[in-house]
C-alpha cells in the first residue's frame, strides 16, 4: 500500500511540475507556436484579447505570435494563411518551440515617458515637454517619421455640420506633441488649402522654429479644391532635406493623367525625395498618401484600383535608389463588416508584397490608429521595402490616445485629444540614419 501511495503521490507531483512548467513559460513576439485544443471542435480564435469569438481552427495549427495583451495570457497570432486573431495562452501546445528572441527590436516603446499626460490635455502636455520629456531621446543616429490624419484641420469637422465630439483644432497642442513625439517628418491628411488653413501652418511653423531653435517647413499638394481634403509634409529642416516634390496622380483611383491628379475630390500621393543633414546619413523616396474613405463596395474598389497603380507610380524611383517607405490614411475599413475590413487589411498585405521593390505593412503597436463610435480600427499604414536595410523594426508605434486607450472601447465621454486634435491618432517609425545602399 506504501509502495502504490508513493508511486502515486510522484506521479502527480511530475505531472503538477510539467502543468507549471508549461503555462509559466513566456511567450515573446516573432516566437513560433502550435495550438492545441482541449475539445474535438478545435481550438478557439477571438476578435479581441478577451471572449469575442471569431473561429475555430484544428489541432497543430501553427502561427506566429505578433502581440501579447493581459499580461501574455493573451496572444496575437499571424497563421500561415495570412489569417490574425487572439488565442488564450492555455491552447498553445506544451514544449511550444521557442527560439531565443530575434535580436532586432521588433516592437518599439516610448523611451522616456509622458504619454498619459501629453494626450490628456494641452496643459499637461505642455508641462511634460517644459519638463524635457519626450517619446524618444534626441539621438542623430535615428530619423524618425510619423503619419498624422488630423481632422478636417484646423476647423475640426465640415463645414455646415455639427459633431458632438469634433471641435477646432488646438493647434497649441498639436504644436507641443509635435514635440513631444521628437519626430523630423510628419505626413499629414486632411488638411484644408483655405487662408484659415494657411495662417495655421504659418503659426505652427513659427512656433516650432521658436521652441526648438531649428528650422522647420511645411508643403501641401497643389492641386484640388480649398475646402477638400490635402495631403502635406512637415518637417524639421535642420534635421532633414525634403526636395523635388510631386504628386502622384496613380493613387487618385479616379484620376487619368497629372492633369486631373485631384478629380473627383480625392487625393494623389505626395512625393519628396528625403535626405538627412547628417554627413552620409540616410536618403530615401517618401510617400505621403490619403485614399478613398467609405465603408462601400465601391470605396473599397477604389482603394484596391488606387494601390494597384503602386508599380506604376514608383517604377521610375527605383532606378536611383530602392528605399520607398509609403505611409498614411489608407482607409483600410472595409464595406461596412468586420469580414470585409478584415479581408481589405489581408488584401493589402499581399498586394504591396508583390509590388516592386516588395513591401511590408509594418504592425501597428497597438494594433488601432483610429475610433469610430468608440471602437478602435487600423486605418494607417507604414509600407517599407523588405529588402531596406535602415529599417530594423517589425511594428510601428501609435501614440495618442488609442495608445492610451490600449485600442480597447471606449465607453462614455470620448477624450479631449479625440475632440480637439482627431479622430486619428499618430503613428511613428523610426529607421537608421545611415546610408546602407
């Protein structure tokens, strides 16, 4: 009887230390993984990183882990099929391979803090850049580049209508986290060509020059209406040379030719050729692009039509240098379901990988760029060429308040940065400033 009690009592404690042995185990983002089920239906995948469920898939299904949530009881995984979705932790497979974590940095992170405080208000956004603190610490080895949609700027909302969440823009505070966000180019959607739009950028501009003591400037595309929607670029000169601007009429999925590059309202890509100041810093092509909103068919095709053209518009870059990094509004939303928006964004991450040089669509850190009746989308885009070395990261980081949010719904009074900068929130990459070509 002792001899059946001990055998008993060792079996269970190896099979407990097996039990803690495999969910202690910490899952790292860009680690391989398996599922395994505990019932015949399959493992189940989630829309969220809680009970919100999507599918289910088989036993031995591998993915890639590309976020965690809830402290990594949760995971976000890329399948084979391009497919993503969150799975609790308690479905991976014990004695899940897991190599050592690759060692370029695939997710980056606010180096210095404040990121509550800057979105909170304009004052506490002010009193944290007074205070030194910034996303990230100056440093010339980085070029660091953001895509900002701000809302119909700077009057907040269209012309004629009311919404109960949009007020002008507060350009105060667009000013401080610009500064904050210690970035030395800003593409930028939906800006107006009126005076009003004018006078902003100018006082913008000047007070950039004034706080920082360097040099920035402002461009917006030529062409289209005043009232209509613009694409533009900001940068800080000192840091880096914006020069030989065009626009891009291929992504006007509407337009024929450069001399309709605005028809129907819609927006070309704004080009400019980039060169850092730093000796033998980095230079590369810059695309700054808006494409059709709408949750229809028909806006949907307009995008595909417009993202389509990518090997016509770029084609005759490549011959000077193959670096193209194209970011933006691309109005990844769908026609109006989770299906469709989940199917644009697949869409588009095979499509740009077949277009010359080959891109990818660089993660969203969180995975929201944009809330629409509080729920949290991904909108914005950062494409880079697989192939170009100055790039050293797999995700992007949003800021704002969908950062601060933690792309999670929002409930009740939306927050101020939603009502007096936009609806959109920034993303950032940040690359090498060295020429490796």
């Amino acid at each position: 009887m002792r001899k059946l009690f001990c055998t008993f009592f060792l079996f269970t404690w190896f099979t407990m230390c097996v039990w803690a042995i495999t969910f202690a185990q910490d899952y790292h983002v860009g680690q391989s993984v398996m599922l395994e089920a505990t019932k015949p239906i399959g493992v189940p995948l989630h829309r969220n990183p809680a009970p919100s469920y999507l599918k289910h898939v088989p036993t031995g299904t591998s993915a890639t882990i590309e976020q965690t949530a809830q402290n990594g009881q949760w995971l976000f995984l890329r399948f084979r099929n391009d497919d993503k979705a969150w799975v609790h932790k308690k479905y991976l497979k014990a004695g899940s391979s897991q190599p050592k974590p690759p060692a370029k940095p695939e997710i980056p992170r606010t180096a210095e803090g404040g990121e509550h405080a800057v979105w909170a208000s304009r004052d506490q956004c002010e009193a944290v850049v007074k205070q030194e603190s910034r996303m990230a610490p100056e440093s010339t080895s980085k070029i660091r580049l953001a895509t900002w949609n701000i809302r119909w700027f700077p009057i907040g909302q269209p012309t004629g209508q009311s919404e109960d969440h949009a007020e002008p823009t507060d350009l105060e505070w667009l000013i401080c986290a610009i500064r904050w966000m210690q970035i030395d180019i800003l593409a930028v959607q939906e800006s107006l060509a009126t005076p009003e739009a004018t006078k902003a950028w100018d006082r913008i501009i000047a007070s950039l020059n004034q706080q920082t003591g360097d040099t920035w400037r402002w461009y917006r595309q030529p062409c289209g209406r005043p009232e209509d929607h613009h694409v533009g670029l900001l940068w800080n000169d000192t840091r880096v040379s914006l020069s030989e601007f065009e626009s891009l009429w291929q992504f006007n999925a509407r337009a024929q030719s450069a001399h309709n590059a605005c028809t129907f309202g819609l927006r070309p890509g704004q080009y400019a050729w980039v060169k850092a100041r730093e000796p033998n810093g980095v230079d590369f092509h810059l695309i700054g692009l808006h494409l059709k909103s709408g949750p229809t068919v028909f806006a949907v095709e307009d995008r595909h039509n417009a993202l389509n053209r990518i090997d016509e518009a770029i084609g005759p870059l490549l011959a000077r240098d193959r670096d193209v990094i194209i970011l933006g509004d691309f109005n990844t939303m769908g026609a109006g379901d989770w299906h469709s928006r989940d199917s644009e964004l697949k869409n588009l991450r095979r499509k740009v990988a077949k277009e010359k040089p080959g891109f990818a669509d660089l993660t969203l850190h969180p995975q929201c760029s944009h809330y629409f009746r509080g729920r949290g989308g991904w909108l914005d885009h950062v494409l880079v060429p697989q192939e170009m070395q100055e790039v050293t990261v797999t995700a992007v980081q949003v800021t704002g308040y969908c950062a601060v949010a933690g792309c999670e719904p929002i409930r009740g009074n939306y927050p101020l940065a939603y009502r007096h900068l936009s609806d959109h929130c920034p993303v950032v990459l940040e690359i090498k400033n060295t020429d490796q070509d």
